[in-house]
C-alpha cells in the first residue's frame, strides 16, 4: 500500500493519533499542531486580513556557535536536540530569524501549554488598570463557588504569584493521582469509564490546604491559573476568549486566531491550553519588552509591567521546588524571572514551550516543542543557554 502523503510527512497514520495519546512522542510532532482536532477550543478573533511578513533567514542563527557546559555546540544542534518544532527571534522589535521544522509555517498554531499562564497574567494586568480587578481582594469575592475550597481564604495575590497553600501533587506522569483527574476535568485526558464528569470548576472546588498557610514559598500548582481565569472571566463580564481578542490580540495586531481548549461547560483551560503561531507568541512578548505599550497605545498598566519584572519574593522562590534550576530566580504575576544582568524574564509550558524576553538587548525568542518527556531539567538549562547565546549574538 502507497503511505499517504501525512505517513509520509509524520512516519504515522492520523488514525494512530488519539485522545489518549496525544501528548506522548512520536504523536505529539502533529498533535501539538492541532490541539482544536482533539480537544473542545474556543475561538480567540484576530483582526482579518492583517498580512504576515515573509519568513526571516535562519541560517546565520543556526550556524552560530554557543558554549554549554563546556562544550562548543550550533544553535542547530541544540534546536534539534530540545525538539524544536519552531523559533522566531525579534531583534528592536523586527523579526530577525525564524527557524521552521519540517510540515511548520506560518499559520501552525500549536499550544502554549503552561506558557499559557503567563498570558492570563497579562490579562489580569489589564483588568487591574480598568480598576475591576484588585490583586489583594479574596478569591472568592470573583468566584463564590470556591468560598469552601482551599481558594476560600485565599487573595488573588497568592494566586497570581503560585503561593496558595493547596494539597496537590502536579504529577505529570502519575495516571492515579489528583493531577490526573484535573487533566481530565479539563478534557485533556479521555474519561475513565464509569467515572462522573466532572468540570474544571467543580474539581478546583473541591481541592484542599496543605499543610502550610497561603503566603508562604513558590509552589507550582496549575489549578492556580485556571483559578485566575475564572476571576478574568467575572472580574470582566467576559468569557475568557472573548477578553482575549478584545483586548490582546486584536489591539496587539496578532495576524491569526487564536484558541484555546475548554471543558465540558465551556470553560476556559487559561492554565495551560492556548494555542497560537509562534509569531504572535513572540508579538506578545515584544509587549512585555516595551512595558505593555503597542505603538501609541498602553495595553497594560506600567505598574503593572514594572511588578511583574522585577517584583516577587526571592525567599518565597529560595524557599519552591524551582530554584534547583533557575536558583536567582522569582515568580511574579505568572511570569518567571531570570535574575541576570539584563532583566531577562520568560513564560514557559511543559514539552518545551517558551517565551523569553530580554529586555537590555532588546531581544525576544519564542519558541515550540514536542519534546518526549513533560519536563526535563537539564533540557529547560540547555534551553536557557541556547537563549542566552541568541540574546548575545551580534
């Protein structure tokens, strides 16, 4: 039998491709592609007709030379090496490289994953400036229903920054656990059979405290996030998508729709379920770069940007199961804080979704994976070398 021409450009058939399997490798190179093909999304409306520049060269990037731990590498060896699906580069804000994995262009959307939440961080700022959104306010005052959870004494601030105290094991790998059955609220993973639906919002009600008081370290849960999005959706009168496009991708100029994965009350998964070029991601974080402005325009509010950069507990991170291997690192309004020289920040997601800003050399990297595994440290340190090289490049 002659393979079809998607066997041919994926070495699978797309019936292998299934709710069951799409994250894991080799399913993932085209699953991460077309998330809206497997999972419930909701439209995220760009304005139409916005032209999308010619593809910039890569070959000077791909050639270039970086040491990590002691070794001379290409960034091409690298790019292969993390599972690159794609890498834009802007440079001043103009795009200065773009690097395509075979069956990517232009208009592939793939998910952000937990990158994600560093968008709903974004616009939450957004919602702080129209003065319906104050980060000190209980949870609860946005989203009644969690008055009983462990979110019920719990401040917007605590969720924003990954300090609620929350018994949850974010254990990607454990099919049993609470993890698990939040994956599957959220339409990720199939139903088990027999087992109740059950939506986001009903499992987020139902988690409990941990041992400790909110306030205390860095504690990375995703159901924060979601939580967040449930207060963007109330705080605004919107649904999450709808907030999205009014106020981020339209003014921002994004070229292509957006979406992301909702459950089975439609619900938006703002924790981890976005899904957009890598061009827009990268457009996004020239946002940051240049404080929330837009051309003419303030996106989000300047004190905002300026917490979200530099503000956040450093005892708080010292103290979290991340500062292994980011140690000079912070966490503050869903983004990650390098703690280097230039002021670098970046939002990253599992399978090896980034998106790094470095501000003092006016340099943004977005980048998509499929790598194999979830999460892998020595990956995320090779990952945020490869940056670096690029941030220095001439």
């Amino acid at each position: 039998m002659i393979p079809s021409r998607f066997e041919h450009d994926y070495g699978f058939r797309r019936d292998s491709v299934r709710h069951d399997n799409w994250r894991d490798a080799p399913w993932n190179v085209w699953a991460f592609r077309h998330v809206h093909e497997i999972i419930p999304t909701a439209r995220i409306a760009a304005t139409p007709g916005l032209a999308e520049a010619p593809l910039a060269n890569a070959d000077a990037l791909t050639a270039h030379e970086f040491v990590v731990h002691g070794e001379r590498r290409t960034i091409a060896s690298a790019l292969g090496q993390t599972s690159t699906d794609a890498i834009a580069v802007m440079r001043g804000g103009r795009f200065v490289a773009d690097f395509h994995a075979p069956n990517f262009t232009l208009q592939s959307r793939h998910i952000l994953f937990s990158a994600s939440k560093s968008v709903a961080g974004l616009l939450a700022g957004m919602l702080y400036g129209d003065g319906l959104l104050d980060p000190n306010a209980p949870v609860a005052e946005y989203v009644p229903e969690l008055a009983r959870s462990a979110f019920g004494d719990a401040r917007v601030r605590h969720v924003l920054d990954m300090r609620t105290s929350l018994d949850f094991d974010e254990d990607y790998l454990n099919p049993n656990g609470i993890y698990a059955r939040y994956r599957r609220a959220g339409l990720l993973d199939p139903r088990r059979d027999g087992e109740p639906l059950e939506t986001v919002i009903e499992l987020l009600a139902c988690l409990s405290k941990g041992a400790g008081e909110h306030g205390g370290p860095f504690h990375y849960c995703s159901p924060n996030s979601d939580v967040l999005g449930l207060v963007i959706e109330r705080a605004s009168g919107q649904r999450y998508a709808d907030f999205a496009a009014t106020r981020l991708w339209q003014p921002l100029g994004l070229r292509q729709d957006g979406c992301v994965t909702v459950d089975i009350a439609g619900t938006a998964r703002s924790g981890g379920g976005l899904c957009m070029t890598v061009r827009d991601l990268a457009r996004i974080g020239e946002l940051v770069r240049l404080g929330g402005v837009a051309g003419d325009r303030r996106l989000i509010p300047a004190d905002w940007m300026t917490d979200t950069l530099t503000g956040g507990s450093a005892e708080a991170w010292r103290q979290g199961s991340f500062s292994s291997w980011l140690p000079d690192g912070k966490y503050r309004n869903k983004w990650y804080q390098v703690g280097n020289a230039s002021g670098a920040c970046f939002a990253i997601g599992i399978h090896g979704q980034w998106l790094y800003v470095d501000p003092l050399r006016e340099t943004v990297i977005a980048k998509f994976s499929s790598q194999p595994d979830p999460t892998n440290e020595a990956v995320k340190l090779l990952n945020l070398a490869l940056f670096e090289a690029i941030a220095t490049m001439p």
